[in-house]
C-alpha cells in the first residue's frame, strides 16, 4: 500500500537525570531520527524532549512514535496516530513502563524491543517486535588513542555485582578501562576509570580496542532485550565479550564470547590478548556484515512504515 502525500512525523523522548552525552537519553532519538528523513515516504522530522513537548503545538503530524513513555496524557491529545517504541521495562529508568501498562496505555501501537512480550501485548493492541540498532554510517575508525586491551562503556551502577565480578574482575590483570559517566569516581573500579567519552568518539573506542566489555540490565535480559551498544559494537568489527543470555545465544551467538562464569572470561581474555586468533576476527568480521546488514536504524524505519500502513488502513 502506497502513501498518498510523504508523512510528517514526531520522534518524542524523555529527558531527565544526569546525561552521558549532550543527546543523552535521546541517542536513539536522534539516529531513528535521521534514519526516518532518509526515508522517501517522509517528508518531515521533529525531536522533542519531554521538556519541550511544547514545541509541537500547531504542529500537523501523521505519526508520532515515543520512546518509552514520559509525556503524560499530553501525547494522547495529539491529532496523529501515536505508536510507542518499548525500549526498555519498568525499574531501569524512571519513565520506563511494564508490560502491564502498555497493555493499558492509550498507544494505537507498540513496537517492543522484547519478542518475548508482543504476543502477550498483542491481544489487546497491535505490536511487533521491533530490536534497537545502529546507524547505517556507524563504522569501523581505528584511533590509535584508543587501542586498550579491555575496554567497557557505560553508566554506574545499575549493573549487578555478580556481573562485574564475571566481567571486570577477571579483565584487572589485562587491562581494564572504563568510560562513562561520573558515577565510577565512587566505584571500586575508580582506577580504571578514564573519563567521559565524546560521543563523536564511540565508533573510534569500539574499533581501536583489542576486547569490548558488554552487560546487560538484569531486567532487559529476563525480557529477551538487547541493547543497542552490541550492534554498535559490532559494526565496528569488535570482538565483543558479554554475558551469556539466551535470546544473544539466539540473535548474536555466532558473532560475540559469551560467558557464564570468571574463570572462562579469564580464559577467553588470555587467549585473545596472547594469540592473533583468526577464528574470533573472522566472527567479529562476520557480525560487522549482519550488524550493518540487517540491524540499522534504515531497517528498523521500513518495519515503522510498513506498520503504519497497516494501522491506518
């Protein structure tokens, strides 16, 4: 089913709390963002933040689609219809809802980042599964500055204990940094602590270091989630070392290490700092092709329009 006119559409997202970058929380934001002007069936594009949700006034939207949820019933005023990308489950963030309650929001449809939910979710309103991503232009850009042995991006805490003891704990003696927010000034990882890291420069870090470092909130992994730092990671040819969850088992089994216990992450970070291992540069090539293949925000945004066209009908 064709468009009549190109569509004109609102990406929304929360704002709070400390930033990690300028763009913060709005990161997906502003790549879905742009992949959505690449589109040929969109005319048009505004991001707003839950602080200036006044900026769509008067504004003439086909769609609206909100990232996670921090709008209040102001969304639900608009003349569009209002989808709501599920990125993360309740208790990760402040404005992150359960599975309850989009069930019982007012959104026309949901795109979930959990596969294990859209059936359940699907009962009452239309949903798909829809993965977070990476940018099409997020590439390979070694910097010889960056060039670790072990490296690990990312906010603290609201990790786990036991998984930094499965991951950093074994990483000590090889070579750990870290770069992320100013959280880890208090941890007891404050040694390898190496700053905030320029958001231009995330390509550069995932590129230039030997080994990278990926966890996962304990609630997105009982919901099947994957965040989207491990496709970024990826498509800058990483070798990547993460926890052991099923559904990565499933999605990036083939392209990523994935550990149950310290002594095998110790063993697997041995191994590749000692060894130019051909096997694990060959799924680390692999994973950049998929990753950049079928894992960009420009797939993503074909699945959005398709979906529209299909509520609308």
């Amino acid at each position: 089913m064709s468009i009549s006119k190109k569509l004109s559409i609102g990406v929304l997202f929360p704002s709070y709390g400390e930033q990690i970058w300028p763009e913060g929380y709005s990161v997906t934001s502003h790549y879905l963002g742009k992949a959505l002007k690449r589109h040929t069936e969109v005319n048009s594009v505004i991001r707003v933040g839950t602080r200036d949700f006044g900026k769509l006034k008067n504004k003439k939207l086909d769609l609206v689609i909100s990232l996670d949820h921090g709008f209040g019933n102001n969304i639900f005023k608009l003349d569009c219809l209002k989808f709501m990308w599920w990125l993360t489950p309740n208790g990760v963030n402040p404005v992150a809802f359960s599975i309850q309650e989009v069930i019982n929001s007012k959104y026309d449809g949901i795109f979930s980042c959990s596969p294990n939910s859209v059936y359940e979710i699907s009962k009452y309103k239309p949903c798909i599964y829809l993965p977070l991503a990476v940018d099409k232009n997020f590439r390979y850009n070694f910097n010889r500055k960056y060039n670790h042995n072990i490296v690990y991006m990312g906010t603290y805490p609201f990790k786990e204990n036991y998984q930094y003891d499965l991951l950093f704990e074994p990483a000590i003696k090889y070579g750990l940094v870290i770069y992320g927010n100013k959280g880890w000034k208090n941890s007891k990882y404050s040694q390898f602590y190496k700053g905030m890291l320029p958001f231009e420069d995330i390509n550069k870090l995932y590129s230039s270091a030997k080994i990278v470092l990926a966890m996962t909130k304990k609630e997105m992994m009982d919901l099947s989630m994957i965040p989207n730092r491990l496709y970024e990671a990826l498509s800058c040819n990483a070798i990547v070392v993460a926890e052991y969850y099923p559904e990565l088992l499933r999605r990036l089994g083939g392209y990523i290490l994935l550990v149950k216990n310290p002594v095998e992450t110790e063993e697997y970070f041995s191994y590749l700092l000692s060894k130019d291992d051909t096997k694990a540069k060959t799924m680390a090539q692999m994973g950049k092709e998929w990753s950049l293949t079928y894992q960009t925000y420009d797939n993503r945004v074909k699945e959005i329009i398709d979906f529209y066209k299909e509520i609308r009908k």
